[in-house]
C-alpha cells in the first residue's frame, strides 16, 4: 500500500441523479489543466461566526452518538476495522440539505443531527473552519509538524439542469461549495475522469481513481464531494530504536508476531483504569487533537465491544488522568471497505433509499434517491504519528500526585478514536484484532 508518513487523508464523494437550473457561471482550471464551468452563489462562504458555541457542542455530540451506532453496526464484521464518522456524517449532511418530509426525518435521527436545518449547516460551518485553524499553532521547528486539517468542498452537476438555488445557496455559504457543470449524459466516462483528478489533487495523490469506471452513467446528475486533509505527528514520539517484535494476541487467541514501538519511562500520559478494560490517550503534537485507546482485559473484548455507548465513553473521557506510563504500542496498518446502504437503512433511513425518497429540497421534485453508499478507509500507525484515507461515495438516481510507573502493553485487540478534545469531535474510530 502507498502511504505517506504522519498524514491522514479522507475523501467522501455523494453522487447524485437530479435536475438543473441555470445560475451565474464561471470558467475554472482543474487538476490535469483541463477545465469546466462552475455555476456560483452569489453568497459567500461564511466566516463561521454565526453559529453559536451551545450548537457546535450539539453537532459534536451528535456525531458522537452516529460514531458509536455505526461501529455497533459493524462490530460483527470479522478482523479490523476502520471508517470516518466525521467524513460521512459531513458529507450526508449536504445531502440532508436537500431532503424533505419523512426522507429528512429519518435521516436527523440516524446522524443525530440535534438542530434544526437554519442552525445545522452554520454549526458544520464552524466547526470545519475551528478544524482546520489547528493549524495555525505554533510549533517549535525541532519539535515537528503540527497538527493539520484541510476541508474542500465541490459539487458537479450536469449541465442544463435545474438545482433549486436555496439549495445551492446552503452549500456555498456552509460548505464553501459551488456547482461545476459536467456533461454526464454524453460524457460519463470524462466526467468521472476529471472528478477523481480532483480527488487525487486534494488528497495530495493519495486517493486514486475513487470512483470505479462504469459507476458514472448518464443517469447520474449530480456529484457532492467532500476531501479532508489531515495531518499529525505525537506530541511524545516512540524512540524507533526500542521497536522490536512481540507477541499480540488475536481474538481467537492466535499469537501474531507484531511490531511493538516503546515509550520510554518519562512518558506520562492521560490513563483510566476501568472495570474490565484500560484506557490511554496519545496527544498528537500541539496537545489538541488525540487517539484515544480503549484496551478491553484479555477475553473481554466483546463484552466491552457491546456495552460501549456514548455515556460511557464520555464517562471513560472524564476521568482520564495523568500517570507515567512505560507503553508498548503495535504499529500497524490496514485497509476497511464497507458498503452502507443496506446499513444505514437499518439504522432508521429506509425511505432514502427507495422510491419514496423526497429529496425535492434539490430540485423541486421527488425524483431521485440513494442507491448504494460506499465508505474505504486506510490507517497507518508507526513511531512518528497516523496517516489515514477514506472515501465515501452516494450513489444517488433518479426516481494527580507523583505515581510509580505503570506497564501498560496493547497486545492484545482493542479500539481507538482519534478526536479533537475541545469538541470532543470523532474524526476517526476502529478497532485492531490483527496487526
């Protein structure tokens, strides 16, 4: 797999079959010097001030709660797994700016979208915009790179068809986003072409090819598409010298030969001791984004797996403390792919995925729906920090004091959240069963 040390990139791509109208348009140059025209608001993305502080904790806890009901979700899968409840919730709430009646309803309740529309967007204005200002610390040159995340936003539709301009008007002044006219009746296989040029542009190479020839057929209308760049190194990076293999056990209790990277005794790091499980948190540099691991005791693991709830982990958060820890942590690496459909239908939105969808919010009509959702997800962790990429695809159609040292060895499975502690925003979750 190709990878780039200490970046987590995610791309999430909404594809959509709906109607156009016309706008004001522009030309633009796109990755590979081609070029396409871009239909534009006439409002400007906002500033992020308009949201209150009380509707980015709502956006925060409501993502939170779509984290953890997606993992329960999937936890029956075999082996490890990974996903961005950041990127698929963002990217399915600009799909939700255009749903109506029962199709919207249903949709809130999955994504716990705890505000009403006027409030929702603003908030995921905002907290996009406090996301990416992380990188704005400053880091001591010797220290390493700080923490960065950067969001882009497009939306491609096909040309000469109608999009209400509410609609468009939301997505530019949230989400930064203006429509770029392709032509996928006559051009399917072009189109696709220049919207993964795009992605692997964004995403600095890293995604590739995205979306699959033949899934741009002439009755797609119309492309949402979301890429996060993100990047991190550890406040306290492990000493590649102490790396050496040790034994991590599987679930079914197979001893793997695994990696072992080692902080040294000066390490003190947030840690909870729970019943029937430890927690500890890995501060990336800059001290405001972190992973979070949840270490079930051996034979546990589902046990803790099932009972994991919002309340729970927020419980876990809150009485992490400090302690000097002599931590062995595996590196690792793997790839996760998941089809969403017929998940997130269980999950309580069924109706966005038959012909009784209202997305009318679009263009007016209910002539279009979700046919199939996509999630892949990439995850590395070595010595010097954590890469990741995903991508989303939504195919839409028409109709404490002084304590001695602590040994703490993750060799065994566990989960972990890589989360912004302000907001407590999830920005990643997964689990490892198998290094």
């Amino acid at each position: 797999m190709n990878y780039k040390k200490s970046i987590n990139l995610v791309f999430c791509l909404l594809i959509f079959s709906l109607t156009l109208t016309g706008c004001s348009v522009a030309d633009v140059i796109l990755p590979g010097n081609s070029s396409s025209q871009v239909m534009v608001s006439d409002l400007p993305r906002s500033d992020g001030s308009r949201s209150a502080t009380e509707d980015v904790e709502k956006l925060s806890e409501g993502n939170l709660k779509f984290a953890l009901d997606l993992y329960h979700q999937l936890e029956s899968s075999e082996g490890n797994l990974f996903y961005s409840p950041y990127s698929i919730s963002s990217a399915l709430a600009m799909t939700y700016a255009g749903a109506e009646g029962q199709t919207a309803e249903e949709m809130a309740a999955v994504f716990h979208f705890l505000l009403e529309e006027d409030r929702l967007h603003p908030a995921i204005n905002s907290l996009d915009l406090y996301l990416e200002g992380l990188a704005d610390q400053e880091i001591p040159e010797d220290m390493g790179e700080p923490f960065q995340l950067n969001i882009a936003n497009a939306i491609w539709g096909q040309k000469d068809f109608h999009f209400e301009s509410e609609f468009l008007d939301t997505l530019a002044v949230n989400y930064g986003a203006g429509l770029r006219l392709l032509d996928f009746i006559q051009l399917p296989e072009e189109s696709r072409v220049t919207i993964n040029d795009w992605v692997s542009d964004e995403t600095e190479e890293r995604i590739q090819d995205l979306i699959p020839q033949g899934a741009i057929t002439p009755d797609i209308r119309l492309v949402l598409s979301n890429a996060i760049y993100f990047k991190a190194t550890w406040l306290e990076p492990f000493e590649e010298s102490l790396t050496e293999d040790g034994v991590f056990s599987g679930l079914d209790g197979e001893e793997i030969i695994t990696p072992m990277m080692s902080l040294g005794s000066d390490a003190s790091l947030p840690y909870y001791a729970g019943e029937g499980f430890q927690a500890v948190e890995l501060p990336y540099l800059g001290g405001q984004v972190s992973m979070l691991v949840l270490l079930p005791d051996q034979g546990e693991f589902s046990k803790f797996e099932e009972k994991l709830n919002s309340e729970e982990l927020g419980r876990i958060i809150e009485n992490l403390v400090y302690h000097p820890i002599y931590l062995s942590f595996p590196k690792y690496e793997f790839e996760t792919e998941i089809s969403l459909a017929a998940i997130l239908a269980k999950m309580g939105m069924p109706s966005a995925f038959s012909g009784s969808a209202d997305f009318s919010g679009m263009t007016g009509d209910k002539d279009l729906f979700i046919s199939d959702v996509f999630h892949k997800a990439f995850v590395s962790v070595d010595e010097a920090g954590t890469e990741a990429a995903a991508a989303t695809a939504v195919l839409m159609k028409l109709t404490a004091a002084p304590e001695d040292p602590l040994q703490l060895d993750v060799d065994r499975p566990f989960l972990f959240l890589i989360r912004d502690q302000q907001t407590n925003t999830i920005l990643f979750m997964g689990r490892v069963t198998k290094p």
